[in-house]
C-alpha cells in the first residue's frame, strides 16, 4: 500500500519538470528557422529599388509600365535600380518582378539544369522571386496612401 503511495508522490514531483519540458520543447520545436530577412521594396521621386539586399546575387529587376513597355535592369551584385527618366514618363501603376539568385543551394531535379562541362553539379543555387507594384503620379513615384483626388499631398 505504501508502495503505491510513494510511486505516486514520485510522479507528482517529477510532474512539474516533466510539463516544463515539454512545453520548452513545443515552442522550441515550434519556431521556423531563422531566414534572412527578404529585400524591401523602396523609392524616391525618381528612382525604385530595393533594401535588405542580403547576400542576393545575379539579379534582374523588370519594370512594366503603364503601357504595357517592359524595361528590364541587371546587377550582378547590389539591388538593381529603375530610374524614371525623360520626357515620356507615364502616370500609372507600375508593375514589377524581381528574381535573384541565393547563396543557398539546393538539389538539382533536372539533370539538364545541372550546369555543363566543368560546372556541371548536382546542386544550384536557390532562386528568390518577389512580385509587387508602385505608382506613379505627376512624374513622380509616389505613395498611394498619399494620393488625394483634388490634387493636395
């Protein structure tokens, strides 16, 4: 009778550390990696590129305009940058898409993305794709939410 009393009192007192370590563990466990932080998009009256450049290489920026006309902008290294620029700039939304290569590699799927001769190899580096648009008023990139109908800024 005694026995079972104490094998009680023993899961009892190993209760509290038990329930600690597992709740330790769930939120351990739980948390995702820690990633870099991905580029922000940011500009100036005339020009748009990117911060939080990171260890991103390779990149092409391209700009559709209102029209329809894509421009495209190329940086081996650093954050490409569109300028705004002439006597056609066009008032509109701007779209653009921004890829990249990471110094992160994963496995080739593909064998013939593996590269060719000497640079043939089973892994790659992993892209990074990001999509966005700005906006454009008077000439000038601006920010929507300070876009008012009569004209005021």
């Amino acid at each position: 009778m005694f026995e079972n009393f104490r094998r009680g009192m023993r899961a009892l007192s190993a209760g509290p550390v038990v329930i600690a370590s597992l709740a330790l563990a769930l939120v351990l466990g739980g948390m995702a990696p820690v990633t870099a932080a991905e580029p922000v998009p940011q500009h100036n009256t005339n020009a748009f590129w990117f911060e939080n450049w990171g260890d991103l290489s390779n990149a092409e920026l391209r700009i559709r305009m209102p029209n329809g006309e894509i421009t495209n902008v190329q940086a081996g290294a650093g954050t490409p940058v569109f300028q705004l620029s002439g006597q056609g700039i066009l008032d509109g939304v701007y779209t653009y898409e921004l890829t990249a290569a990471t110094s992160e590699k994963a496995e080739v799927v593909n064998q013939i993305d593996n590269g060719r001769g000497s640079d043939a190899s089973g892994t790659a580096f992993k892209p990074f794709y990001k999509t966005g648009s700005f906006q454009v008023s008077r000439g000038v990139i601006v920010t929507p939410e300070t876009l008012n109908e009569d004209g005021d800024q």
